[in-house]
C-alpha cells in the first residue's frame, strides 16, 4: 500500500488518515495538520467566528 507524506509534519500516513478533501486537490495532509491548518485559516479570515463554516463564509462574507 502506497503511503503519503505529509505536506505539514513530514509523517507518513495511508491514504485514510489523509484529509480527502485536500488529496483532491493534489495537496498530503494528515486529517490532524489538515484541521490544524483549517483552524488557522479560520482564525485569520475570521477571527471572532462571525461564521459558523466556510460555506457560511461564502455565502454572507462577499
Ligand atoms: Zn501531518
């Protein structure tokens, strides 16, 4: 079985422990850098959680 690297930590994860969404996009990392990373960009395009998801985001931040 093919293992990935991580883009974040460098660790190497099968292909289930990756974030499927960010695979997608040609992108390796693990479900917990993934939500990491997720949180940080998050918290820089919305630092007082006006938004409950980026779909929200989409909707109401434009
Ligand atoms: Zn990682």
């Amino acid at each position: 079985m093919k293992n990935y690297i991580c883009n974040e930590c460098g660790g190497e994860f099968s292909k289930n422990q990756l974030d499927p969404e960010l695979l997608t996009d040609g992108e390796s990392f693990c479900k917990e850098c993934a939500s990491s990373l997720m949180e940080a960009g998050r918290d820089f395009v919305d630092p007082n959680h006006n938004f409950n998801s980026y779909e929200d985001w989409d909707e109401n931040g434009r």
